[in-house]
C-alpha cells in the first residue's frame, strides 16, 4: 500500500515552535516515526511539507495519478480556511485522514473549525505525534 503524509505550513518547525503545545520533538523525529511505522507495515509512506497553500493542493492532485492509496494531512492553519484543499481532497476517493497534534477543542475559538475535515473520512487530534501512526492505520484498515 502508498500512503501519503502532507504535513502543512510551520509544521517543519516542530522542536521549535510553541513546545508546550506540540512538544519537543522535531520534524525529523517525526519523519522517524513515520519511516519506521512504514518498515514495520511494509507500506510506502511518503511525506511531503510545505508551507504554501498550492504546493499541497498540487500534491493531492499528483496522489490521484500516482498511485497513493491513503492520505493523512495535518493542514496546518489551512485546516480552517483553506476551502481550497477542501476541494482537492473532496477530488481524491482514497481514504483521507486529518490529524492535528494538539487538541484543536481545547484551544482558541478559530481552531476548533475545521473546513478541511468534512472532505476526510476521520478526523484524529490531540493525541500528538502518535496521531500520526493511527491514521496510518486507519488507512491501512480501510
């Protein structure tokens, strides 16, 4: 199976950014993770960053030809405005997970909407970085 792991704007600063919100690991420590729970399933994950709304929508585009047979996306800001990847994700038919490192209910009002979510099949957050591994999981069940 190929899964796909978007990871949005700033999401390449963790370690970095607001520690006692999305902890101390870092990006790498992340792609890690990812890299491991893919030797350990036997699956293709590929993960993609960036920081630009057009990049993302053009690699969920690209899923569509590609081969990619699961997405996890953690949108970043975009998650409550981006009507835009909405669209791109409502295009793709392979199952789509949204993940969220902290607990999006718990923080400020704007955060608690998500625009993006409606166009995935299950919506994980606030179960840190581990909530990486159980959309890849739910990918692979589906």
């Amino acid at each position: 199976m190929k899964i796909l792991v978007i990871n949005g704007p700033n999401l390449n600063f963790l370690g970095i950014r607001e520690k006692s919100v999305y902890g101390t690991q870092d990006y790498d420590y992340l792609l890690k993770m990812i890299g491991e729970k893919g030797e350990q399933t036997g699956c293709t994950i590929e993960v993609f960053q960036s920081n630009h709304e057009g990049a993302i929508i053009d690699r969920i585009q690209d899923s569509y030809f590609d081969g990619t047979e699961g997405i996890v996306i953690n949108p970043g800001a975009y998650t409550h405005y981006s009507y835009a990847i909405r669209d791109a994700l409502s295009s793709i038919t392979v199952p789509k997970v949204e993940i969220h490192i902290s607990d999006i209910m718990n923080r400020e009002e704007f955060r608690k909407v998500s625009v993006t979510a409606p166009a995935c099949d299950k919506q994980i957050y606030g179960h840190g970085l581990e909530g990486y591994l159980e959309a890849i999981d739910f990918c692979l069940k589906k």
